[in-house]
C-alpha cells in the first residue's frame, strides 16, 4: 500500500465532511425552487376558485336582469289587455283575452319562481365569494411571509456554499495529488462518500467486518488502506470517539443517489 500520514488522511477525512456538507447544501438549495412553485400554485388555485365564483356570480345577475325585463314586458301586456276587455265587442273576444291575460299571468308566476331560486343562488355565492376573498387575502399575506422566508434561506445557503467551495479548494490543495485521484476514483464508483471510519474493526460504510491484520495496520496510520467489501479508503476511529460518517449516513446519501440515477 502507498504510504501515507496521519496528517493527509485527516485532510481527506476533512475534505470528505466538506464536499458532504455541500452536497446536503445543495439538495436543499434544489427544492427551494419547486417551494416557491407550489406557493405560487396555491395562489393561482385560489385565485382561480374565486374568479370562477365571481364569473357565475356575473351570469347569475345577468340571467335575473332578463327574468325582470321578461316580467316588465308581460306585466306591461296584461296591463293593455286589461284595458281592451273594457272595449271588446263580442263574448269570444272577450274569453280570448281572458285567456292571453292568464297565461301571461301564468308566465309570470313561473318567472317570478325561477327569479327567486337565482337570487337565493346570487346571495349563497356572495356570501362564498366574501369568504374567498377574505381567505386568499390572508392565505396571499401568509405566502408573501413564506417567500419571504425561502428567499432569505436561499440566499444564506447560496453563501454559505460559497464559503464550502472555497474551504473545498483550499483543502484539496493540501492534499497530495494521487490521493486525491485515488479519492475521487472511489467516488467515480457511485458512491456519496470515498472515505470511511472503521470502528471496533467494522467499516462504517458498508457494515463489514475488516480482517484483524488490516485493523491492526489501520492504527498505525503509515499506509493507505481500503475496505476489501466496498473499496473505500479506511481510517481508525477509536469507538469511544464520534464515528464521523455513520453507516445509517452513508446508506442515506447514496439511497439519494440512486434515486435521482
């Protein structure tokens, strides 16, 4: 195995925690937008909910003014014919009449019925569309907070990863070069993190035994060794101390790998 120090695997262990945090970093960066989207959805879905009321609100009002100028006209009819009975000259006539009055009264009364169920509808939909309005009112205020809110997020985030990109160079920079080949080779594999603690002799990335021999050498800290189950670099990590990268951790992040595959 090439040799290697304490001090570079440290480097690698602190270029790895890096590039983990960014990645996380980014993942959340990547959902604001759609965030923001689906505020900007709500919004419409209710402006559009409204706009639908407040259209047939519009029809309603319009169908009622045609009922009234239906029963102005038939009222200003019966009103003539009641009149030329006083001058009708023959019996006929006269039940002819009578009976053009009673069906325009007729007409009426169903009118008058139909015009009473639109302005019971008219009221119900007033009352809707108030209420609607008053929710999209306070539903838009607490999503202008919301995007408020997502924007500062992003905007700290997308500083924040400014700050890991450049704490990345620089620790990369004081890498030596074929680790750092040998470090984004095991990387090339699929996998979310090249570099793993082994802790009471069992790699942390892949949950697995390592032989005795390797654990000893591992403690030693004068050669680059690799997990034989997963290929990734190993380093001690004494189980009293944080385990650094868990398993559980490894198993999450490379699950979002594969998802997004």
């Amino acid at each position: 195995m090439a040799s290697i120090t304490k001090e570079q695997i440290d480097i690698l262990i602190e270029l790895q925690t890096i590039e983990t945090d960014r990645y996380q970093l980014q993942k959340r960066l990547e959902a604001k937008p759609a965030k923001l989207k689906a505020l900007d959805e709500e919004i419409e879905s209710q402006g559009s909910a409204l706009a639908g009321d407040e259209q047939s609100l519009t029809d309603l009002k319009r169908e009622y003014r045609s009922f009234e100028a239906d029963l102005k006209i038939n009222s200003e009819r019966i009103k003539k014919l009641q009149e030329r009975l006083r001058s009708v000259k023959t019996n006929r006539e006269y039940q002819a009449t009578l009976k053009e009055i009673d069906d325009l009264k007729a007409k009426n009364s169903a009118i008058e019925d139909r015009a009473l169920e639109i302005m019971d509808r008219i009221d119900a939909i007033e009352a809707a569309v108030a209420k609607k309005k008053e929710d999209l009112s306070l539903i838009s205020e607490e999503i202008k907070q919301d995007r408020a809110a997502i924007e500062k997020e992003m905007a700290e985030e997308q500083q924040r990863l400014s700050e890991l990109e450049k704490k990345r160079q620089d620790t990369a920079g004081r890498l030596d070069p074929s680790l750092m080949r040998t470090y984004h080779r095991i990387l090339a594999l699929g996998y979310a993190v090249a570099i793993a603690p082994v802790v009471q002799s069992v790699c942390q990335g892949c949950n697995m035994n390592i032989p005795p021999q390797m654990f000893n050498e591992l403690q030693r800290f004068d050669s680059l060794k690799f997990c034989p189950f997963c290929e990734r670099i190993l380093y001690w990590k004494p189980a009293s101390e944080d385990s650094g990268i868990s398993a559980e951790a490894v198993a999450c992040e490379e699950k979002a790998e594969q998802g997004e595959a």
